[in-house]
C-alpha cells in the first residue's frame, strides 16, 4: 500500500460526512424555512378580509353620512322653494285684494252730478228758512258770555260789528307762518286767483302773526288759550274759526285746489265744511269751510274749543274731531259739503306729503270696506276741489311742529 493512501482516504470520509452533515443542515433549514413561510401565511390569513371589510364599513358610513346630509339640503331647498311660492302667492293675492278694494272703495255709487244737483237744490230750499240766530246761554261757557257781552255793546252802537248777516262774503282765507308761501303751494293758490278773481273776491292771507293780533284785539278772553297751546298747527286750526266768526267767508288750506268756482253751491245762511273721505278719526274735516258773518254757530264751537285745550292729539283738541263734537252740541245748523264734489280721496300722490299719510292712503284705504263712496280723483265729472292732504303741519318723521 502506498504510504499516502490512508491519509486520502480519511480526507474522503471527512468531506463525505461533511457534505452530508452540509446537505442535512440545509435540509432542515429549507423545512424549517417552508415551515415558518407556511405558518406565517397561515398568520396573515385573516389580515386581508379585515381590512376590506373595515375598509367597506367606512365607505358605507361615509355613503350614509353623504346622503343623510344631501337629503336634508334636498329637504331644506324643498321647504324654501314651498316658502318662496307660498309667499308669492300671498303677495299676488294681497295685491289683487288690494286692487278689488281700491275698486270698490274708490267708487262713487252715487253720481256726482247728481248729488252736486241735489246739494245745490237743498242749499236753495234752505235758504228761505228763516234761522234763530240766539246765542245758546250757558253760563258755564265763557265764549258765550263774552260774546253775548261783545253783542249788547255792539247793538249799542251805530255800526254793530257783530250783526249776522246771511250771506258768505266773497273773501277768500289761507293762512301760512309768514307772507312768503311755498312754491309747492303757489300752484293752488294761483288757481284761487284765478277762478275767483279780485275785485269780485277778496284774498287776504293770514300769517301767525296777524291771526293772534285778531284773537289780541277781538277775542282777548280767548288769548291765554291760544298763547297755551304746544304747537303750532293748534293756533293755525283755532284762528281760522275766529277768522270766519268775525269776517265770514271761505276758508282753504293752502294745499285745497279748486276746480272750478262753486260759490253757488255753498249755503248763504250757515257754516259748511267739506265731508272727510275717510273712514277713521272724523266725519268732516276743516280744510275747507265757508260762513256767514258771525254765525252763532261758532260760539258753540268756542266752547268746546275751550274745552278740549288739554288735549293732546291735534284732532280733538282743535282738528277736524273738534269740528264733529261742535256739529253735535251746537243746536244752530251746519252744513256738510259732499266729499263727492269737493273732496275724493288723492290716491296715487306719493310725492305730495309723508309717507305715513301715503301709507294711511293708500294702504289702509283698500283694506277695509267705506260706506262713504266718495270716490278718488280719476276724473273731474263734477269735481269742485281737491285737497291734496300734505299735512303740513308735521315734520318728514311725523313730528307735530
């Protein structure tokens, strides 16, 4: 044997067993390898469908939420579209109401003609009555007293200053602060002018000054009460009585414009005032009035002018409620100059006074029925004047000056 083969052949048994010890190793580290890729795809397993499932929860949740919110937007634009409709139609409707109850209340049921015919054939018949011109005596009345005082003395006399006449002299009375009138005002005044031209008819304006010389000088008794008064429209409203007491005539505001001259239609032997067209505060309003010469109508008047100088509101204590409450506890006739002829209602002149009269007009007027059928200003058929109703006497915000 070859000294070298023993040692060759250890070497082959130790590669031999290293080769096997190698291949068992890597054997036992594929199974271990394949056993542990195995058991972790088994541990991954259930990861997969709980996270889809998790996933499709959300996106479910969300599709709830999205419609839960789109259908409340869908609710809310429905409910303002029946809104929205619902109002449109009440506005449609209160619109046609409106128009139907201007219709109705702006109609003259009674034909102006024919009741400016018959005014005029009543103002005629009148006329032959004779009148019982006593002063009522009341000794509680200190108009009264002063003025039956103011007659015995004038009686006296040889030219009487208080002597009734039955007549309405032909002077025409506007008042205003001063002598200078406003432009707006011009345009009326001038129609005065004209359709009742001097020298036939006297035009005498009466400013705040003149008006309390008259009260100062005529009517002294009276002065305290004038001077009393917080505002001003008071004094203008109390001086045009005392006016037509002492000189008669006709009285208009400046914002009256006549149509025509209708002296003929006015009654000779007492005191007339234009029929108020409207169906709240008044009967009669004082815008517009004529007298004779110290008709004893107006002391009963003074009276209650006296007796109503505490009010508050201008109606009672010197407008057109004062005029209502003289007519009742006067027994000397009155006459009430038909609203048909001489006073309709001014609808549409929204630039001409404020706005909470235009309200008042315009709105008020056609939510409720008027039995008074006077009618508004869409024709002249026998339209003798037109007040304009600026009310003048109140400021922009409705503040009685």
């Amino acid at each position: 044997m070859p000294p070298n083969s023993t040692t060759d052949f250890g070497l082959k048994q130790r590669k031999s067993s290293s080769t096997i010890s190698l291949n068992s190793l890597s054997l036992s580290l594929s199974l271990s390898s394949s056993k542990e890729f195995d058991g972790n795809q088994n541990a991954e397993k259930p990861l997969l469908p709980s996270f889809t499932t998790k996933s499709l929860q959300y996106i479910n949740n969300k599709r709830r939420t999205k419609s839960k919110t789109s259908l409340l937007i869908w609710m809310l634009v429905q409910l303002l579209k029946i809104a929205a409709g619902a109002f449109i139609l009440s506005v449609i409707f209160f619109l046609l109401f409106l128009s139907v109850m201007s219709l109705y209340n702006g109609r003259t049921v009674r034909d102006p003609c024919m009741v400016a015919e018959t005014s005029k054939q009543q103002i005629v018949q009148s006329a032959f009555i004779q009148r019982d011109i006593t002063i009522q005596t009341d000794p509680t009345s200190q108009a009264a007293i002063a003025i039956a005082e103011a007659n015995k003395l004038s009686s006296s006399s040889s030219s009487p200053s208080y002597e009734y006449d039955a007549v309405v002299p032909k002077i025409i009375h506007q008042q205003w602060k001063t002598n200078t009138v406003p432009v707006k005002f011009m345009k009326w005044r001038k129609k005065w002018l004209t359709l009742y031209p001097e020298p036939e008819y006297t035009h005498m304006l009466w400013t705040d000054k003149n008006g309390r010389e008259l009260i100062e000088m005529q009517y002294p008794w009276f002065l305290e009460t004038y001077d009393s008064y917080e505002h001003n429209i008071n004094r203008a409203d109390a001086a045009r009585y005392f006016i037509l007491h002492h000189y008669g005539g006709i009285y208009a505001d400046l914002d009256y414009e006549p149509q025509s001259n209708f002296y003929e239609y006015l009654p000779p032997n007492q005191v007339a005032m234009v029929e108020s067209p409207y169906y709240w505060n008044e009967k009669t309003q004082n815008c517009l009035m004529s007298s004779p010469k110290n008709d004893p109508f107006w002391v009963d008047l003074f009276t209650v002018l006296i007796k109503n100088s505490k009010k508050d509101e201008v109606l009672e204590a010197t407008g057109p409620i004062l005029l209502d409450e003289a007519m009742e506890y006067s027994v000397h006739p009155s006459y009430i100059l038909p609203c048909e002829n001489f006073q309709r209602v001014p609808l549409g002149e929204y630039d001409q006074t404020l706005w909470t009269t235009v309200y008042d007009r315009e709105i008020m007027f056609r939510l409720k029925p008027i039995s008074k059928n006077c009618g508004y200003y869409s024709n002249d058929q026998c339209h003798f004047g037109k007040h304009h109703n600026t009310v003048s006497y109140r400021t922009t915000s409705g503040r009685v000056l």
